[in-house]
C-alpha cells in the first residue's frame, strides 16, 4: 500500500511523495533462453577450425614428402656426377703395356 507524505522546504516549497512499500509489491521474475542460434554458430566456427587444422597438416605432410624426394634426386645426381668423373679419369688414362720380361 503506497505512503504519501508532504515534506515543506525552508525556501516555502512544498513536496508530496508518495513511496510504495516494497514487502507489498510482487516480484516479477522473467528467464529468457536463448533459441539455441548461438550453439550452432559455435558448433560450425568449431567445424571450420577442424578442418583448417588437418588442411594444414596434410599440406605440412606433402612438404615433407616433396622436400625428401629433392635431397634423393640431389644425392642421385651428385652419385651419378661423380660416375661420370671417374669414367673420364679412367678414359683420360692411357692403357699402359705390361713390362717386357
């Protein structure tokens, strides 16, 4: 049940008020819950993220892959080049005649 009182001011002023009594009044309690948008939201940004991690992972697997097929193709042309030094060198050197006995 509301209160009402007058105050007067020293200035001549006069004041009503009118105050409300808080153990009367009811509390209104409201719960919102969200429609569940967000989850989905979190759900697929989640999803996403999956999939750059392994995109990122197979092309890191590829790399390694590309990068051991180079060091075989360069050790087989440095084996292969150093094949052909020896086979210039060993047809650089004349035959040589066996010693007369």
């Amino acid at each position: 049940m509301p209160t009402e009182r007058t105050v007067e001011h020293p200035d001549g002023r006069i004041e009503r008020i009118t105050e409300n009594d808080p153990a009367a009044a009811p509390v209104v309690v409201e719960s919102r819950r969200g429609g569940g948008l967000g989850g989905v939201v979190a759900l697929i940004i989640g999803l996403a993220l999956v999939g750059l991690i392994g995109w990122f992972l197979i092309n890191m697997n590829r790399n390694d892959a590309v990068e051991s097929n180079a060091i075989a193709g360069a050790a087989d042309s440095v084996g292969g080049a150093a094949e052909n030094i020896g086979d210039a060198a060993r047809d650089a050197v004349p035959d040589r005649q066996p010693p007369a006995s």
